[in-house]
C-alpha cells in the first residue's frame, strides 16, 4: 500500500495545468531545500490482536511538503491522491517559516499494514 | 486527545455525596491517566537525537535540534493542567501549551516552548522531523484509557464493599 502512495504521490513532480507540482520524496529530505514533498512511515498506528495473532494493523506516516508562499496551495492535489489509495488522514497543521517565504504543509495518515 | 465516560442518572445519584461523589472518583483516574500520559512525552523528550547547533543555509543539511533545545523541553516545562470540575464533566489538558520561554543560551534570547516543541515534532525546512510528541501520545493514550478505566472500577468498587 505503502509504495503504491509512494508512486501516486511522485506524479505530482510532473509539471500540469492547474495544480501545484512537487517533486516526492520517500524518507526524510536531507537538505534544507524550498519546494518538494516528502511521505515516509512513522510507527504503527493501531492494531488489532485476536488469537495471539494481529488480525489488523495500522500503520501511521506523514507527509510533508514545502513549498513557496506564491506557488499553488497544494492540498487538493495531495488530497485527491489520498482519497483515490482509500488512505485515512488529517491535514496536521499549516505552518508558515516567514524568514524563508516558505509554507510547511503536514499531513497525518494511516494505512493498512496487513 | 479527548475520552469520555458516561454513567447513568441512577448510578450518578448512588454515588454523589459518598467520597467526593463521582467527580472525585473520575478526577482520581484522570490523575492516574494523566501521569501515564506524562511519563511516556517525558521518555520521548529524552530520546531526541540532537547535534550542536550549526546555521543552516539554504541547500545545507538539516539539523537536528541542539541540546539546549532538548533541554528546554526536558526542563519540567510540560505539565498536567489544574483539573477543572465542571458539572458531570472533569478535564485537563496535558503539554506544553501554557509552558512559557526557554532561554537557549547561545545568544540569550528567549524562544516560547511549544514553538521548539513544534518545531521537532513536525520538522521544518532546516530541521530534521522527529515526531517525539504524536508518537508518544499514539501508545500513551491507550494505556492512559486502560488505567483511567481500572481506577475507576477499583473505586467503586470500594466504596460498594464499604456500603454493603
């Protein structure tokens, strides 16, 4: 489930009409850069424990994208490919960096890990 | 992180005015929660990586927070909110929302709490993320539901036994 995000996600480096285009990273970024995104699992979610055996689990991970104040918001891109993988999340938080013109967009989600 | 527990009406009117009535009995679980709570951000706040601090400019590596930074938060600064009795209702909040300034002592200026708690937990574009707080809180708050629960029934229970 996990890298089929993944590969959702990086579809939206490719330039297009209309929506923000965000190169995706999975893991963390290593340097301090403006305008990309970032989608890595965190921990485990929830899970559910029947007959010594986890009959459900779920797994928990972030996504994280910066991007330049002036550049189109990127929520419903990012959204939309949630919803089409049937991924649960929350919008975090919107946190704006003013000394580098930069918003940091974070999103919560969880997954199924079996 | 919001739990609520609901007892009946006839429930409700059996125990109040025995032991502090029910809003005792749920403030003296929601202790126990709380601290179950607390613990588990005080062992995430020690399990922050940190490296000296360093200026990060753009196309640098991330850092990760400095010492002082962790310090900060290891400080005693986060705490369990006075609990506030409200009809059937008790709560508090646990967190560094009210926690005030930390100085970094690099260059003595003030930085408020949460914004380095914040700042760790969701990353930003010149530091590593290491989400200390949503994890802790993702265990912590089962077990704190646990053990809220376990109280409450050993309380009533109590007072049963000592009414029969």
């Amino acid at each position: 489930m996990f890298n089929e995000l993944v590969t959702a996600l990086q579809a939206l480096g490719t330039p297009a009409e209309g929506r923000a285009t965000i190169p995706f990273y999975a893991g963390e970024m290593n340097n301090a850069e403006p305008n990309y995104g970032t989608v890595r699992l965190d921990a485990e979610g929830d899970a559910l424990w029947a007959n010594g055996e986890q009959q459900e689990q779920a797994l928990q991970g972030s996504i994280d994208v910066f991007i330049n104040e002036k550049d189109i918001q990127p929520i419903p891109a990012v959204q939309a490919i949630l919803r089409a993988q049937g991924v649960s999340y929350k919008l975090y938080s919107i946190q704006h960096e003013t000394a580098r013109k930069l918003i940091h967009y974070e999103w919560v989600f969880e997954l199924e890990g079996l | 992180m919001r739990y609520q527990f609901e007892f009946n009406d006839t429930l409700t009117q059996f125990f109040d005015g025995l032991e502090g009535g029910v809003n005792g009995v749920a403030s003296a679980a929601l202790y126990k929660g709380a601290g179950v709570v607390a613990d588990a951000i005080s062992g995430a706040i020690s399990g922050i990586q940190t490296e000296p601090y360093r200026r990060v400019n753009e196309g640098d590596p991330k850092r990760k927070p400095s010492p002082e930074e962790k310090a900060v938060l290891g400080q005693g600064h986060f705490g369990i909110a006075k609990f506030r009795k409200g009809g059937a209702e008790v709560t508090t909040s646990i967190g560094m929302g009210n926690s005030g300034y930390g100085s970094l002592g690099r260059s003595g200026k003030s930085v408020p709490v949460p914004v380095i708690a914040r700042s760790i937990d969701s990353g930003t574009s010149f530091m590593q993320k290491q989400p200390f707080l949503r994890k802790a809180l993702n265990t912590a708050g089962k077990e704190a539901l646990a053990v809220i629960e376990a109280e409450i029934d050993s309380r009533f229970q109590s007072i049963i036994d000592r009414h029969k």
